[in-house]
C-alpha cells in the first residue's frame, strides 16, 4: 500500500532549537542513552544535593504517552536529571504499562493493577475515535458518557502526573517545585487548527486538574464525566503537546557526536509511524539544520 507523504522544510539555528529543547522533554533517545549510565532507585540523578532556596525550583517534565508503554524524563533547573522509574508489578521500571482495570459495580477506574478486575487497554487509540473498542464495557454500563476512551486517558495520565510530581519532591527532598510538563502527540495530529491535536491538550490540562483535586482515584466514571464538562475550558499555560518525534530529533541533534550528513529517524509507535529527514551542517562554527518532516 502506498501513501503519498506532505513535507514541510524548516529552519533553525541550533542555539535556537536548545532554546526548543527546554520545552519538549519527552525525548526517547535520551531516555535510551541515560538507561545506559546509571541505574538508580526511583530515577536517575546527575547533580548535586538539592539546595533549598525561598522560590520553589522549576522542573520540566516530559510524558511519552504512548499506546502500550508511558515513560517520563525531567529536567530540575539548577538540581540535575531525574529519569522516572515506575512500580510495575512490585519492579521498577522505566516503562509503565499503558492500562487500567475498571470495577463494573463501583463504577470505578484503578490504576493499581487489580487481577480481579476488567483490564482497559489502547484506550489511547480512542481518543480521537470513541467508537474504538477498548472501553467498550464502561460505556455500555455509562450510556450517557460521551466518550470513554477521553475520561481513562485523562484518569491514567492524572495518575501518572501524580507519580512523576511525588518521584520528583522525594528525590529533591522538598515539595517547593513549580512543574511544567510537555506530552508528545504524532505529528499528523499537531495541528494547532486541527481537532484532533484539542483532543489531546484537552487530555494533558484535565489530567493535570483532576491530579490535583484530593482522593480523585475514588470518583465514579459519572463523577469524572462531570468533572471533564465542568472544567472543559480550563488551561494551563505550564502543559503544552508537542510533536513526538521533532522532540527526539532536537535531542539526536543536539548530541556533540552528530556531525554533518544527512539522517533520518523513525518513529515506530503502537498507533502512528513516524519519520524525519535532517540535514546537519556546520555554518561559522554553529550545527544548523533542516527538516523535512513526512507525515
């Protein structure tokens, strides 16, 4: 089967595009490469003692929200790297399954493992399709819900937002941090005009209220509902999607080992397969570059 592919060239500088790399965290390479280094409990940590000081510290973090596995990286200004390692199954692990388990009589969503329960996966596909089955049991017994698939991938990422912050307070030994976090989203989604990219803002900022209301994992998949009309318009300028693989490309591109030459990366995901062709060169000393992204 083939597919006709759009291209878009464009330019920046690399002093530029580190100015970029602040923003999107959520790098898969750099994730791959700091396992390498160092393994640690309950993340990676590159720097000195955190220094308490009377303005709360900035932490940036990135969420690769992907289809079966979600991963987390964070930058603590003036702290060093944390690269977040998840309880999975009583291990830690840098990758956290990509799942819920729904009580049919409470009408409750868990997201600790529960064996007893039904298992909610792929519900990341439904995001854009509710008519995907993977939460097909919680809207036959919520018929009134508009979208399933939204409200699990809201309450999964609530509850990792909620892991990510706690990892990070407990491993800089303070709870005075200001987060951002940045979530990837395919690039034939990012669209700022496009619906499909408002599905998945809608899903960061909500995640990111709901993580902040108290003892949020007891609401009812009716209470959620609810919670996901009343604060619909709710944003915050510190959550921001970005393309998930011009973030991987920012990072291979700001390696000090990549020279000039022409290269390309592939992005092969659960839903989505991605692909950018870089030029690399140097100009007056500084790396510049360009894209040509195909979708």
């Amino acid at each position: 089967m083939s597919m006709k592919n759009k291209s878009k060239k464009v330019g920046h500088s690399f002093s530029e595009l580190k100015e970029l790399l602040k923003r999107p965290m959520q790098l898969q390479q750099s994730v791959e490469s700091s396992i390498k280094k160092s393994e640690r409990h309950h993340a990676l940590r590159t720097a000195k003692p955190f220094v308490k000081r009377s303005e709360p510290k900035r932490a940036i973090v990135g969420v690769d929200f992907g289809t079966s596995f979600t991963k987390a990286f964070c930058k603590v200004a003036g702290w060093g790297d944390l690269l977040i390692k998840f309880d999975v199954d009583d291990i830690e692990s840098y990758f956290l399954p990509t799942v819920l388990f729904y009580d049919k009589k409470k009408n409750l969503l868990k997201f600790k493992k529960d064996s007893s329960l039904e298992k909610i996966e792929y519900f990341k596909y439904g995001i854009l399709d509710d008519s995907f089955g993977s939460a097909a049991s919680i809207k036959e017994n919520n018929k009134m819900i508009e979208n399933a698939n939204i409200i699990c991938a809201i309450f999964f990422m609530a509850c990792t937002i909620d892991l990510i912050k706690s990892s990070v307070q407990k491993e800089c030994g303070t709870s005075e941090i200001s987060f951002a976090f940045n979530m990837g989203c395919p690039i034939a989604n990012f669209n700022k005009e496009a619906e499909a990219k408002g599905k998945y803002d809608q899903v960061l900022h909500l995640a990111y209220k709901l993580s902040e209301k108290p003892n949020f994992q007891m609401l009812t998949i009716d209470e959620l509902n609810r919670f996901m009309k009343e604060n619909d318009a709710y944003r915050n300028p510190s959550l921001q999607t970005v393309p998930e693989l011009f973030a991987e490309a920012l990072c291979f591109i700001e390696s000090t080992s990549v020279g000039e030459g022409v290269f390309s990366i592939l992005d092969v995901g659960g839903g989505t397969v991605d692909c950018a062709t870089i030029s690399i060169k140097f100009v007056e000393g500084e790396k510049k570059q360009g894209f040509i992204l195909k979708v």
